[in-house]
C-alpha cells in the first residue's frame, strides 16, 4: 500500500529522501517499485528498502512535496532489516566501515517480484521486468562499535551432555508429564517405563527435568543411578569367577542411593528410621546378596509404615544407559540370570523404575519380554516443529524473549530443514551461528547466513566430524546379528548421492554390497527414524547429514 502511494506521489527519477523506522536515513533516486519495496540509486550503490521499515519520506525533486507518515499503513516491525540488491553477476568485496555497507559475505542469488523500473532509454516507469536476477548484500543499520557481543547460550550443549538449563529445555513437557502422571498413579503395583531413542535425542536431559517433576511429590523417594555404565565399566576386566560381583554391585548402587536419599529427608524435618545399609564389604561378603537386599528393602517399607511423615511414601528407581546392560549380557560379562532376578525385584513391589536407553532397547526388551513384564514404552523422537522454532529463536532473541527475533526471511525453515528438529543438531547449527555473528559482527540472521554456517559444518577445517553422526548410523545393537556401521553407511551414503538434487531416494537407485540385506538395513534405518520412506522412496531425516555425506561419506 506504501509502495502504491510513492507510486502516486513520486516520478520515478525524483530524488527521494527515506527516514526508517530505526532512525536512519537513505537518500538516492527512485529507480524502482516493488510490491513491498522501493529502490534508490545513491552514491554507495543501489538500495533496496523493504515499504515496512519506512517510518517517513520526503519528495526532494518535488518542491512542494511534505513529509508523509506511514504509520497508519504499515504494521510497525521494529526488527526489520534492509536488503541491498544489485544485478552485478559478480560484485567486489568491500570491507564495512562504520555504518556502511558490507557485501564481503557471499549470499544466495534470488529472483526479484514485479516491479515498475525506470526505463534507462524512455526515462519513465513504464518498463516491467519479471524475471531479474539479483544477489542478496547484508546492509548493516548501526555501527560496528554499535554492535554488543552475543552470549552464546548454545556453547555448553554443542558437544551434547544434559540440558539442565530450563530456557534451553524445550518440547518435552508432555512427556516428563506422562510418564510422571503414570509413576505417581502406581500405588499398589511396582511401575516400569521405559525411555528409549537415539543417542544423543535428550532422554538425558528428559530424565533430569523427570527427577526434579517426581522430588516435588514428598510420596516419592527418588533414587538415581544415573549412567549404569559407570558402574559396569569399572569391572570391565573380571574374569568368570567374579562376574556376580557386578550385580552386586548394581544392587549395592540402590542401596547407597537409598541411604542418601533418607539421610536428605531427615535433614527436611522427616523422622529418622531405624535402618541400616550395610557397607560395601559387608554386603558383599553375605552369601546371599541378592536375599539380602530384598531384606533390607522389606525393612524400609515396614519402618516407613511406623511413621506418620514416611507412611505411604513409594521408591522411585531411575538408571540412565540401561542398554549396557544388554551388551554385557552378550559379552557374557552378566549372567542371563540378572533379568530373572530383576523381575523378581519388580514383582516384590520394592520400587518403580524408569529405565533409559538407546534405540536398541526395543530388541533388548524383545529378547527379554517375560523378564521386564509389562512396560509403558516412552519413544523419545524430534522436536515438534513450534518447539524446534522455540529452541532456535527464543534463546537469542532481541532484548529477551518478549521481542524481536533475530531470524530473517526462511532462516528457521533452513534450520529446521537441516537438523529435522532433532535438539542436538539445532544445538551445534545455532552454537556455530552465534559465533559467526560475533565474527561478523552482525545481529540479524538471513538464510544466506544459515547456508554460510552450514558450509562451514560439512568442509573445510572446521567441518565435523563423522563422530557427531554415530547416532544416525549405531543403535548400540553389540549383537551377533547387528547391522555394521559400514553397511549402515553405505545404504545412507547411497540416498545421499541420489537425491542431492531432489528430496526422495528411489529404492531402485540404492545399490551397495552390505553384510545384510539392504532392505533389513532400510527399515532398521527407518524404525530409528533416521529415514522416512514414502511409497518405494527414501530420505534422510537430518538435513545437514545429507548434505554432509554427500562432501564426506
């Protein structure tokens, strides 16, 4: 509408003075009209100005033009930006001084809309071109000495580890309130969930956030293991004669956290119980551990009975990585014992239990069905897509999270594009990204600025490593009949190259030798949703591991 009023008022030709909305102004001579912005020619280059950054603008080449606001026909937007367009097919690089312009940052060619340009023969606007290719130029509104560094709140996760941060925990809410909801609604017989996904998914940082929701319901006793294998990988080495050892040691493990967790309920005013928890070597050393524990744990219930403040409260069992149990069952570093022992444990009602692993967890409690009985099974998948928008934008957003987003044109889409929504992934883009914006110096993200940061991820010397895709390429299946790393890759590698130009792979196209069938590796591939299958074709989810195969695979 602004665009049509300049239009109106102003020959193309006239000299046109332009006050924006951050309180800049550009001079030069109206060249073009666009649906949605105006073009001047001036002394440092051609200008771009999108009609809703214009606050106010006068007619220089008018004499009895007046300042015009446009308030009343633009929805304010104080977080726009301007673009500088040119048609060059190829432009110089330029350094930014001050508040200049900077075109030393490569952005991705673009097609302008319709627009009405001044005919350079005629002189008049009666040229339309539809079709004008032009390249895309940040043009920074304030100095560099105007620019504050960014606080890179992405750093402390980009390597992956908990997110124990609530600003950065999103889209899971539902979840921890479902499986909480079941825990606390267990009264009579012990619960057992199980939270299983792809390494590096955030059931870590799931199970974090779950403990705090259950410690805040006094009925709940809260004990956690944590990573079981900081228990198993300490008897790594034992030979036949000591392997019980190490379920003892499990169970010692229950027992520990069950002392310190009363000791910290004493301490909140609880009455003290008349329990003892053996020591280590004490335990150990009893014929029958295993009894023993059992009878230390009717003890506990019968002491708490005994007291108003611990009546009625239940034990909650949380052991993280419990896949690690299923790999030392196949090494034979466990009896096959253990998961007869652990149901009896669940069937005496001494606890409730919520279990995390990897995406081989499926497979374990297959094999295991009898053994782990009936389980309320948790997949922990990728962000929803509003919760993946959150993860990207409220963190850095302008002046706090009821302001400006820093995100320009399809920027998140090419975000969410690149990581499918899966946490870790946005995590390493959006690290990179801030860094980049305090090299740069710049405070607004365009998509040129995300494909930029991309390019940085999948080559040069600053590119990842395959390490960070391990997740999409192992379940931490260690069985005899897992799909190897190497077959899983070249079936990913294979989609990869056949559909660098288009979304989907067709299954005709993915041809490799591999130790087991390529259609048993597809699926498996796309049960642990690393790729989804429409009709006979295939794509990777990841967006960024597509684009990283294709340079690295």
């Amino acid at each position: 509408m602004l665009a049509r009023l300049i239009q109106q008022n102003v020959p193309l030709g006239n000299y046109v003075k332009v006050s924006l909305k951050t309180g800049r102004e550009i001079s030069g001579t109206l060249t073009e009209i666009g649906k949605e912005h105006i073009t001047l020619e001036g002394v440092k280059g051609t200008v771009t100005i999108l009609t809703e950054l214009i606050g106010l603008w006068e007619n220089l080449g008018d004499s009895s033009a007046k300042w015009n606001e446009a308030k009343h026909l633009n929805a304010t937007n104080e977080d726009s930006k301007i673009e500088l367009k040119r048609t060059e097919a190829s432009i110089p690089p330029k350094k930014a001084i001050g508040n200049q312009i900077t075109n030393e940052i490569p952005i991705s060619a673009d097609v302008s809309p319709d627009v009405l340009r001044k005919n350079p023969e005629t002189g008049n606007g009666t040229e339309k071109q539809a079709q004008t290719p032009f390249q895309n130029l940040s043009v920074r509104l304030y100095s560099e000495d105007e620019f504050e560094d960014l606080e890179n709140p992405y750093a402390p996760y980009a390597e992956g580890g908990i997110v124990g941060d609530v600003d950065m925990f999103f889209g899971r809410e539902e979840l921890i309130r479902n499986i909480a909801n079941a825990i606390q609604q267990s009264r009579l017989q012990s619960k057992s969930v199980l939270v299983f996904g792809q390494k590096r998914s955030g059931k870590s940082s799931i199970l974090f956030h779950l403990k705090r929701r259950l410690q805040e319901n006094k009925d709940l006793l809260v004990l956690d293991l944590e990573n079981i294998a900081t228990i198993l990988r300490e008897d790594s080495n034992q030979d036949e004669n000591s392997r019980t050892a190490l379920i003892d040691q499990i169970l010692k493990g229950i027992l520990t956290e069950l002392k310190y967790a009363i000791e910290d309920r004493i301490d909140e005013g609880f009455a003290a119980l008349d329990l003892q928890i053996p020591a280590d070597h004490e335990f150990y050393s009893h014929p029958n551990p295993l009894q023993y524990f059992g009878d230390i744990f009717k003890n506990f219930k019968r002491q708490a009975s005994k007291q108003n403040d611990w009546r009625g409260v239940r034990v909650v069992l949380l052991i993280d990585e419990f896949q690690y149990i299923y790999a030392r069952i196949l090494a034979k570093k466990i009896p096959e014992s253990f998961m007869e022992n652990w149901k009896a444990l669940l069937q005496a009602n001494y606890f409730n239990a919520v279990l995390v692993g990897q995406d081989v967890m499926p497979k374990f409690k297959a094999r295991y069905s009898n053994e782990f009985g009936t389980t309320q099974d948790e997949r922990v998948t990728y962000l929803k897509s509003e919760d993946a928008r959150r993860l990207i934008d409220e963190p850095i957003r302008i002046v706090g999270k009821q302001n400006g987003s820093r995100y320009r044109e399809q920027a998140i889409e090419r975000i969410l594009d690149l990581t499918a929504g899966s946490p870790f992934y946005i995590q390493i883009i959006c690290n990179r990204l801030v860094e980049y914006m305090n090299i740069k110096r710049v405070a607004l993200v365009t998509e040129a600025d995300v494909e930029q940061v991309k390019n940085e991820l999948i080559r040069g010397v600053n590119a990842l490593g395959i390490d960070k895709f391990d997740n999409l390429i192992n379940s931490g299946d260690t069985s005899k009949d897992a799909i190897r790393d190497d077959d899983a890759l070249k079936v990913l590698k294979n989609i990869a190259d056949n559909s660098s130009k288009t979304v989907w792979c067709h299954r005709d196209r993915i041809v490799c030798e591999t130790c087991l069938p390529v259609d048993k590796i597809l699926k498996d591939l796309e049960e642990r949703e690393v790729i989804e299958q429409h009709e006979q074709s295939y794509q990777i989810q990841v967006g960024l591991f597509k684009e990283w195969l294709a340079v690295n695979g």
